[in-house]
C-alpha cells in the first residue's frame, strides 16, 4: 500500500490548489495541506509552507507534471 509524500511546496494555498486540480485532472489523487499557522499568524512560506500530497507511487509522475506545467 502506497504512503502519500510531499510532491511540492507552496508559499500560498491558492497556487497549491491549482496546481493540485491540475494533477487531479491527470488522473493524479491530491492532497493540499495547509498549516493553520499561516493562517493565524501570517508566516508564509517560510515558516509554514502549504504541500500537495500525492500517492507515493505516482510521486515521479506528479512531479514531471508540475514541471512541465511551470508550478514548481
């Protein structure tokens, strides 16, 4: 059973989230978690970068994507 992984990072949920759907629209399970601590407490990036998550198995293959797409 595949684990779900960090295929990239984000410094706001908006670009997270469409660079998620695009995955999805590739047939790509995603994920996008956010730290409450950007939202409480404005830290960005740097202290609480928002993640895509995907299926370990289909890392390589996400990763290509976001690529090839320009979002990572």
């Amino acid at each position: 059973m595949a684990s779900f992984v960090t295929a990239a990072e984000f410094s706001n949920e908006t670009d997270a989230r469409i660079a998620a759907g695009m995955l999805c629209d590739n047939g790509i399970e995603a994920y996008v978690m956010s730290s409450n601590m950007t939202t409480l407490y404005g830290a960005g990036s740097t202290w609480a970068p928002v993640s895509i998550l995907v299926s370990s198995d289909k890392l390589e293959e996400a990763r290509r994507l976001l690529l090839n797409h320009e979002d990572i």
